[in-house]
C-alpha cells in the first residue's frame, strides 16, 4: 500500500493512526499542500485524485490498481478489512455515536479550516480576520464534542473503548492549539487526548514523525 500524504494534514494524520492501529504497513509518498508549493494541484496529482486533496490510499487489488481518497472512506475500508483492533463499536447506538463525532470534525469544522478556505478568508479579511475566522469554526467543533462526551465519555470519547472518535478528536485538538484555540474549556477532550496520545500508534502518526515534516513558524 501507498499513502499520498503531508506531514501536517490532519486529514491524512487520521489515517496514519488508523493504518498504525491495524498494523497495516505502507509506503509514504509525500505531497506537498503548503501554500508556497500546493503539489496537490499539479497536473499529475490529478490521476491519484481529481478533487485534488490528501489522503489517498493505494494499493493493488488482483493486478489492478486501486485509489481511494476521503479520510473516513479509508477509515471505514480498513476497518471492513482489517477488522482488529475494532474502531467501530458493534452495538448499533454507539456506533453512532462515533459516527456522529468523526462527522462533526469531518464535515462540521475540517471543511471550514482547510488552507482553501483560510487563504480565501485571509484575502477578504487580511490575516487577522483568518485568525478569527479559523479559532471560532474549530471551538465551535470542540463545544459540541465537549458537551457530546460529558454523556458518552468514558476512557475514550464513546466509553471505554478507542473508537473513531478518539482518531478524528486528536489531529483536531493539534490544529487547535496551531491556531491558538484556548482549549481549557474542552477538559474531557483533552483528558480522551492523553490516553490516546499515549498509545505507540498515535505516536507513530504523529506529523513530526512522519519524512517530510519540517520546523515552521506558524
């Protein structure tokens, strides 16, 4: 398998963990989606995938070659396909539960922070506006999970089991703290990030674990 991925995008970091958990081994093919270099709008990279984005995971499948963009479609093929450790609570109501955190970090808040849209937002308000901008669409993301998890919380964000919730939640947390997002509202989530983060698979996932990483200042 390949992964096309950038060392900071919490969209691949999430499949990194999920690829670590299941002990799927991968080669990493770096591409670069900083503003000052967007390889991912590159001609080429629009075979691996026409929407132009990272992950893409890739692999051959009885000699053809398959490519699969989306985070959460990737997470969910692995899980079909690698089925251990579990990421996805078999009872029907919790598995719910996760889906509806991975969806409100997926679709609530990931579309509204990506570098697309702050560099649009930095255009039309300056770069104090994108500040502003990128901090209250993430804390609005982070109240909901806080007040989702005082219900469902237990060691993890949907009891006591990691789940996929726990994968979306960490890269999130991250992207908050790059932005200067206050996070000591949020200490449920922060409580679910430090035992996740403890885990030898996050870690492994970590951006600055990964060959393209690079010191910046944000």
């Amino acid at each position: 398998m390949k992964l096309h991925s950038y060392w900071r995008s919490t969209s691949t970091w999430r499949v990194r963990i999920v690829l670590a958990l299941k002990g799927v081994p991968y080669e990493y093919v770096a591409v670069n989606i900083s503003p000052a270099a967007s390889e991912q709008k590159l001609p080429h990279f629009a075979d691996v995938n026409p929407f132009k984005q990272v992950p893409v995971l890739e692999w051959e499948d009885s000699g053809k070659l398959v490519r699969l963009g989306q985070s959460i479609a990737i997470a969910e093929y692995l899980e079909e396909t690698y089925p251990e450790p579990p990421l996805l609570p078999r009872a029907p109501l919790p598995r719910a539960y996760v889906r509806q955190a991975v969806e409100i970090v997926n679709s609530g808040v990931q579309p509204l922070q990506n570098v697309s849209v702050i560099g649009a937002v930095r255009q039309m308000s300056g770069a104090s506006g994108a500040g502003k901008w990128t901090k209250e669409v993430i804390a609005n993301g982070l109240r909901a999970l806080e007040t989702l998890a005082r219900s469902r919380a237990g060691l993890f964000s949907v009891g006591d089991e990691l789940s996929l919730a726990d994968v979306y939640l960490v890269p999130q947390l991250y992207n908050a703290r790059r932005f200067g997002v206050d996070l000591s509202p949020y200490m449920r989530l922060s409580a679910i990030e430090s035992r996740a983060a403890a885990l030898d698979a996050f870690a492994q996932a970590h951006p600055m674990r990964q060959p393209d990483a690079v010191h910046v200042e944000d």
